[in-house]
C-alpha cells in the first residue's frame, strides 16, 4: 500500500509512512491505522475507502478486533465495495464480538434480534447484549434490561434486574434509559415509589427533546406531583411535546 499524502508536516508525513511501511510488512495494527485513516481521509492522506477496506482486510484476517469491526460497518453499508452485504457484516461483528469488543457485541445482538443477514435467534441477542453489558455498554445495558422486563429472549422476567440495568445506563447518560428508569420510579415498578426522581429524569430527558417526557413533566407540573405546581410550566412542556 502506497500512501498518497496531501500537504502536510513532516512530522505528520514520518507518522504515516512509518505506519504505512508497518502495514507493508504485515503489522495488523499499522494495517487497522492506515485503514482507519483513508477512510476518514485524515493524517494527510486522500480519502479512498477501497483502500481502508483493502487494508481493514489484511488486518482482519489476522483476527484484529477493530479491523473485524470496521470492515463489518463497511460491508454493511457498502462503504468501499460494489455493494453491501449484510451476512458477511454478522459474521465479521461476531468474530468482533468473540474477541469482547462490546459495540461488535451490540451491532451483533441487533443484528440476530431482527434477522439481519442471518436468522432470528432471540436467545443468541440476548447472550450477546448481556456480554456487552457486563463491559458496561449503555445500549446494551438498555436492551438487556427490555427483554428482562417483558421476559423475553429466553430470560424470566425480572423488574428488579431491568431496573438495575436502567439505571446502569441512564447513569451513562442514555436518553431512552433514563426515561424508563423515570417510568419505573414513578410507577414503583422494580424499585420504591420516587416521583422526585421521577420528575429529576422526565426534567433531564424532556430537556433532551423526548416528547413522551415532556408530556409526563407537563403532567407533573400541572398536579404538582414530584415538583412544584406550575400551570406555566405544564402549559408550555404540554406545547413542546404536542409540537412533535
């Protein structure tokens, strides 16, 4: 592989030759980087993504997590090939996967929860969330936490457990996770009561522009519960939410 360099320092030129002359001799790393960079058309290099999948390739066949990763984002959106092709994205997110990369474990999940290039196997997703959940993956942690409390993908159904995940990646910030963990401390559903918390999270997920939130913080704002009463405030969460 040949690097094509666009104006830039010659710190930055060393950098990806030294790369570039790694990949060349075989280096899964320096391969996986040199990809990483034409894809992007970054470190100076003009943008070709025939050429990161070329190198994702190389670097894939000799098992490099991020490699299997990317190539599999490649090949499901046909980025850098003649089409996509959704069976070979699973395979190369579940070899991803096998080697623990959690976002791998996800795309992987999705993939055997919908029948995505290859048949439905709810049990499969349901392994695989639960892997990358452990790693503390937000979205993982979320899905997990669905199937447990509707008992789906083979698992009894556990409130306290998705309860428990909720929160896990509502802590990490995810929008949809704090707006179920809102759900369940306003019902008391695998948790105590809270309609204070409850109220702190439909505030922080309708802030994030969620209608279903806005509407609940309307609600809240109009009877008072879990927060001060304000007919203002309800009035204008009410419109927010109905602008949607």
């Amino acid at each position: 592989t040949r690097a094509v360099l666009m104006e830039m320092g010659a710190d930055d030129v060393r950098r990806v030759v030294t790369v570039a002359l790694a990949a060349e001799q075989g280096s899964a790393e320096a391969q996986f980087q040199l990809g990483y960079l034409y894809a992007l058309g970054e470190g100076g290099l003009v943008q070709d993504e025939a050429a990161a999948v070329r190198l994702y390739t190389a670097s894939a066949e000799q098992g490099h997590a991020g490699a299997l990763f990317n190539l599999a984002i490649c090949y499901e959106n046909g980025t850098g090939l003649a089409a996509a092709d959704q069976t070979q994205a699973v395979r190369l997110y579940t070899q991803a996967a096998e080697q623990g990369l959690a976002q791998a474990q996800f795309n992987a999940a999705h993939c055997y929860e919908h029948g995505e290039g290859v048949a439905v196997d709810a049990a499969r997703a349901v392994l695989l969330y639960t892997q990358g959940a452990d790693q503390g993956h937000a979205e993982s942690q979320f899905n997990l936490a669905i199937r447990y409390a509707h008992g789906q993908g083979g698992l009894a159904k556990d409130l306290e457990k998705a309860f428990q995940l909720y929160k896990q990646a509502a802590d990490q910030g995810d929008t949809d996770a704090m707006f179920n963990l809102a759900t369940a401390y306003m019902m008391g559903v695998g948790c105590s009561q809270d309609v204070a918390a409850a109220a702190r999270l439909f505030r922080t997920t309708a802030e994030q522009g969620l209608a279903l939130a806005q509407a609940w913080l309307g609600f809240l704002a109009e009877s008072g519960l879990g927060t001060q009463r304000d007919m203002a405030d309800a009035v204008r969460w009410y419109q927010r939410a109905a602008e949607q």
